[in-house]
C-alpha cells in the first residue's frame, strides 16, 4: 500500500523511477494499492492523473480521505465544506446536501487541503461550527510536500477552524480508525505500507499490523531521523525500496 504525495509524486511531477516501480511490483505479482491523505481531487481525477503520470491504478485500488469522510457524515444531512472537488464528489455520492455559508445551518463542517483557504472562509467555517456543526477534518496532515518545498497541510487548516471555534476536531483520513476499517474492508491484510509521514503512514502501518517503510522523498529527510514510529525499513526512494524487497 502506497501513499502518493512524496512517495510516487509531487504535484505534477513523478518522483524519478516510482512508476517504473510501481511496474516492477505488478509484473513480479504484487498488488498495489494506494491510500492517499489528499482529499482535493475527485476519484476520476485520481486515475487520470495516475495514468498520465505512469501509474495506472484501478478505482477499487484507491483510497481517499475524502471517501472516509464523507462514510462519517450521515445521508440527507448538511455539510458545509473547506476542501477541493474530492469531498464535493464524496459527500454527494454519500447523499449529503453541500451548501455555503454559516446561512445554510450545516450539521458538519468537512475541511480538506485546499489553496482557497482565506479570512472569509475561516469565518464561515468558524460560525458554523460555533453554530452547533461538528468539525470533521479529512486529515490532520500538518504540511504537504511540493517540488519547491512544504506547504501547510489540511490539518493545518482544520486546526485554524478548531482553534478559533474553540472546538475539537475530528479527523477521517490516516492513521484514524476510520482508514484502518476501510483499508482492511477495501483491500483486506496489508503486507507493507510506504509512506514519507510518520505520523499518517507510520502510524497506519502499525494499526494495519503492516511492515512499515518510509521513503525520503517527501516531507521526511534523512536529517529528520529518527522517528516515532520507527521505520522498518528507511529507503531513499520508493525506487530504491523495490529494488532492495525484490531482490532480497
């Protein structure tokens, strides 16, 4: 089970030799899935931009947060949501209501990563919740890795929401238990789980009973070490970390 951002891309740009790793697993029998912290695309999006990026992935191999989220809030409810397309879709395959603005009285704030984020869109959020909304994060993610460095994260975000709310959020996407449930429904025992987080993908690793790698092409480096949890295994690249598990 891969994670995306810092393990297979950044942004726009494939991480050097991660599709053709991804391609090395599948041909030696291997299944691979990936579960993925960013809630800003739609699942079409996903796949496209997955093929186009050489790592061609079926709908039923995929994971969102923004999926996960949208199981906690329930059908024929309100939500008001910070976040991308992603949770648009989800919420309304989920039969909730989307709506803007504090106005609309939503029974759940959704908030995701997402670069239209300004004062305007705390306020809403804020009033909402202080309104009575629950406060759901899809993750709690503090930053989000790009070609040119971190950028602040959903859960950067939500936290913003919470803080100024007075409130606790509650967070969908890795490592909580909700992603746990649906990787083991969706995909059932999980043998290694490659992520660059050690407090998403480490700590799902551990929750899934799964061998946990880390990759240091995202937001952990190899000035960062050690970390909690431990890595089983630290590789420099996805690349480099089939290359050691197929010919081991």
């Amino acid at each position: 089970m891969l994670d995306l951002d810092g393990v297979v891309w950044l942004s726009d740009r494939p991480i050097p030799g991660s599709p053709e790793a991804v391609r090395r697993l599948r041909e030696h029998g291997e299944r691979v899935v990936v579960v993925t912290n960013n809630s800003s695309l739609t699942v079409a999006q996903y796949l496209d931009k997955l093929q186009r990026l050489g790592v061609p992935t079926a709908a039923e191999d995929l994971i969102t947060s923004a999926q996960v989220a949208a199981g906690l809030v329930a059908g024929g409810s309100r939500a008001l949501v910070v976040g991308g397309d992603g949770i648009h879709e989800a919420l309304r395959q989920r039969g909730v209501e989307v709506v803007d603005g504090a106005d609309a009285a939503p029974e759940t704030v959704v908030v995701g990563w997402t670069r239209a984020f300004d004062y305007a869109v705390l306020t809403a959020a804020m009033r909402a919740v202080r309104a009575g909304a629950r406060l759901l994060g899809t993750n709690h993610d503090p930053t989000y890795p790009t070609p040119d460095g971190l950028l602040p994260g959903g859960g950067t975000l939500t936290t913003a929401i919470a803080y100024a709310s007075g409130v606790a959020a509650e967070f969908a996407g890795k490592p909580n238990q909700a992603t746990v449930d649906a990787a083991r429904e969706r995909f059932g025992d999980i043998a290694i789980m490659v992520g660059d987080q050690p407090s998403t993908d480490g700590v799902l690793a551990r929750r899934l009973g799964a061998t946990w790698a880390l990759v240091l092409t995202g937001v952990t480096r190899k000035s960062d070490l050690p970390v909690e949890p431990e890595p089983d295994i630290v590789s420099d690249s996805l690349a480099e970390l089939v290359a050691s598990h197929l010919d081991a």
